[in-house]
C-alpha cells in the first residue's frame, strides 16, 4: 500500500513527469536524461532513484553504461489508481439514473 | 460492459473532469442536483439545506449506525435552470477537499442526456488527495469486515 502512494507522489513532481515522458520515448542513460534539464546531474540522479524505486522506471545493463526506461508494471499501478474513483463515480451515477427514472415512471402513472 | 462514467485527470494541472451520459431527459437530470428530495435519495444523504439558487449554498450529512460519517457543504454561485450549476465543495474535516464544480447539463435526445462536472482544486497536490479518497476508503472498508470477521471469531 505504500508503494502506491509512493507512486502517486513520484508523479507529483513535473521534473519527474518529463523524465517519464522523455524515458517513454526510448532507453536513456543518466546523463542523456540530465541533460535535459538546467539542474545539477545529483538533482536528476534523485529523481531517477525516485521513479526507480516506485517501480515506474526500470534499469538496463548494455555494456558499461546504465539505460532507463518505462516500467509497464508501474505505470498500470497509476491508471489502477484512478480506477476506484471512476468507479465511486459510475457506482453514484448509476443510483442517479435508477433513482429518477423510478420518479419519472411514478410522475406520468 | 462500456465504461459509461469517464475521468479526466489532465497531466500537470490542478483540475479533473467526470463526464458521463444518462437514459434521462435533462429536465431530469438537473431535477436530481436541484431538489433536496432527490439529492438525499440518490446520495443517500441527509440534505440539512439546500438552496439552490445564485448566490445559495447547501449542507449534506450522512450518518451510519448513529455516527456521522460524512459532512458535505457548499455556496451555490449560479444556477442556469438544465443547462449549469457553478458551486463549490468542501468535505467538513478535510480541508484540502475545497474546490470549485461547473456541473453542465446537456441534452443529446428527449430522453437522453449528458452531465459534465469540472473540478479545479487549489493545487495538483490537492487533486491527487482527492483522487485517493475512495482509495483510503476501500482501504477503510476492508478494514471494517476484517474487523467483523475478527469479531465473530470471539
């Protein structure tokens, strides 16, 4: 259960969100990712270490160098998330439209 | 079964938005959000106001087994008859939950139409609150049957 708000807050941050959006595109090295963005390479590394550790970004060995890329794992963690809000919603409407088609039926008797 | 409720979760900002279409004319759709008699039936709620016009405002409570589970209050900005309702919402206890609704009535056919509720919230880190709730809650709930299982066992 902690994972997941890990995960929720791991996408809060937009520095975080552009090195999602950037690593979805294809396998990158730390340092192609930290270059990117004006912040130091240690600013970017945490946030790697971030997203790595919530499962969102996963890491490859090619040789001596380091790639990330997207965890398909941790990214449905996220679309999962939304879900049961959707749901209490579509569970509330649902009432709704029972609810008023039975005044509706009682309205025209 | 078609997904009939649909989120909007727009990336980076600090809004949400519901949309969903119902088997109801709008008249009756806009009736449910309008008349206390139909907001406590279809929310299960006690509705301790509402009055739903520019510049009014609500109070829903819901209580189980003699204990106030949830307080829900607003100020109702506008009110343009089936077609908008622009209120704010707060959950009493949680005030990360205030934010702004533009609820927009629409009909498509006479008998059926489509609702569309935009929420804006203070900031993203609000609105992902929000959208944890209903996940606390099943957390909360399963909490309660274990509770229940663990009590009949005695």
């Amino acid at each position: 259960m902690k994972l997941r708000r890990d995960v929720f807050q791991a996408i809060s941050d937009p520095t975080r969100r552009t090195i999602i959006t950037l690593v979805a595109a294809s396998a990158m090295t730390p340092s192609a990712i930290a270059e990117n963005f004006d912040y130091s390479r240690q600013t970017i590394s945490k946030h790697i270490q971030i997203l790595t550790e919530c499962d969102l970004l996963k890491q490859e060995q090619k040789g001596r160098e380091i790639y990330y890329q997207l965890n398909p794992k941790g990214m449905k963690q996220i679309a999962d998330f939304i879900e049961p809000f959707r749901k209490m919603w579509e569970d509330r409407f649902n009432t709704l439209e029972a609810v008023m088609k039975s005044n509706m039926h009682e309205h025209k008797k | 079964m078609e997904q009939k409720t649909k989120i909007d979760v727009p990336d980076g900002g600090q809004e949400l938005v519901i949309t969903r279409e119902f088997n109801l004319p709008v008249e009756l759709l806009y009736k449910a959000y309008a008349e206390a008699g139909f907001v406590a039936q279809w929310m299960g709620t006690k509705v301790l106001k509402l009055e739903h016009r520019n510049h009014g405002g609500y109070e829903f409570e819901t209580s189980h087994e003699g204990k106030v589970v949830f307080k829900a209050n607003g100020t109702i900005h506008k009110v343009v008859p089936n077609q908008q309702i622009i209120r704010t919402f707060e959950m009493e206890n949680l005030p990360s939950s205030v934010h702004l609704e533009f609820l927009e009535f629409e009909k498509l056919t006479n008998d059926t139409s489509k609702l569309t509720i935009q929420m804006i919230y203070k900031s993203e880190e609000h609105r992902a609150e929000q959208l944890k709730l209903p996940f606390a809650y099943g957390l909360n709930l399963a909490h309660n049957r274990l509770e229940e299982i663990l009590k009949n066992l005695k």
